[in-house]
C-alpha cells in the first residue's frame, strides 16, 4: 500500500480552555505541569497503521475523530508498517514543516509483531521523545500491546512495558490501555491488529481523558 501523504484535520467547535494540573500515577516521579493545546493549534500524530487508520475510512481515523473533539488541526503522519527507526527518520522533517504545539507519538506495533529487537525499539523510543521535546513541542506517549501467546487464547491484552519505562524515566504523560482494550475487544477490530470505526472513536475518547487529565486539554 503506497503510503498516503500526511493531512491537516479541522473543526470549528469552540472550547473554552484553562489549566490544570496532573501527576503521571503509578510512576515514582511526577511529569512537569503541561500546558493546554488552544483550539486551532497545530498537532502531530506520529505513528503507524493506527495512527493511519487502516480499516476504517480516513475520517474515522482516531486523529479524525479527536479533531472533531479538540478543535486542534491535527496532522495525521501514521504510515502503515512503519517501525520505530522509520519513524525517527522522519520525525525531524514532520516537526520541521509543522512546528506542532503536541505530539502524539503511538509508535512501535510493527516492531514488536516482528519480533524485532526490543532494545532497539527502546533506543528509538526515547531518541523519538528526546526530538520532540527539542523542538519545543510537548508530548503524549501512547503505549501499544505486547503481542503475548496467551493473548490469542484468553482475548486480553496489556500494554508493553517499554513504554511505561520510557514515560516515567522521560517524566512523561503516557495514554495507557488505550489500543490494549481496543483491540482485545472484536466489535472493535476489523482485523486481527486493527480497529474499525467503532474502535478508533472509541479510542479517541478514551485518549481524550487522559489528555484532560494531564492539563494539555481542557473542554
């Protein structure tokens, strides 16, 4: 499939904004206070075939949907099997062009169905936050599955642990669960790895909580 260039999504919703502070639960040091993305701001989603929305049609895409939701202008960069050092090739340019006030940065699927090296996928990952957060914008860290044996039989998934680690050695806001009960759910999957419709809107929401919860949206 021949990768699709990244778009800019809009709404015209209005959303009164004001901050709010947050700790990163479960981690032994607290994230440094975020600061609410304005309605009409630009954010970039960074990933992979979720991120794309493979499965479902391009406005259902979780960008899409958390566009309609926020009032941001949300660039969608996901590109369907990329990996997390295809990704840090890119992610230079992308921040470059849209200087973005958020990233979203769901990253890391393809390497673990490939059983690719996890401390590589762990290098990346931190070299992915460090980027972004030297270009000055901030950062959500969206956790992916860990494809497990187990998870074939028992229909549960959790997320891996990479991306908890990264989150609390960073002091970084991390969206947990959130594609581990997507795709553990088949009302919301059109295939195996992928949601549809139903799945990236509910994603979306689910997203959108803990962007509440950190301060970095406010509606």
């Amino acid at each position: 499939m021949t990768p699709k260039l990244p778009h800019v999504l809009t709404t015209r919703r209005p959303w009164i904004l004001a901050p709010l502070f947050w700790a990163l639960g479960g981690c032994s040091r607290p994230s440094p206070p975020t600061q609410p993305i304005a309605r009409g701001a630009t954010v970039l989603a960074l990933g992979d075939s979720l991120t794309h929305g493979t499965g479902a049609p391009a406005e259902s895409s979780y960008p899409a949907v958390l566009a309609q939701l926020t009032g941001w202008n949300i660039v969608n960069a996901g590109v369907p099997g990329d990996t997390s050092a295809q990704a840090l090739e890119r992610v230079g340019g992308l921040l470059s062009q849209h200087r973005p006030a958020l990233v979203l940065l769901c990253i890391g699927g393809n390497d673990l169905l490939r059983r690719g090296d996890e401390a590589a996928l762990r290098e990346h990952l931190q070299r992915l936050c460090e980027v972004v957060r030297a270009s000055g914008a901030q950062l959500l860290l969206i956790a992916v599955p860990r494809p497990t044996l187990s998870a074939r039989f028992t229909g549960s998934l959790t997320d891996h642990p990479v991306y908890g680690e990264i989150a609390e050695r960073l002091s970084l806001p991390l969206h947990r669960q959130g594609w581990s009960e997507v795709l553990a759910n088949d009302a919301l999957r059109s295939d195996a790895i992928h949601a549809n419709a139903a799945g990236y809107e509910a994603f979306a929401r689910g997203l959108l909580a803990t962007l509440r919860t950190t301060g970095l949206w406010v509606g």
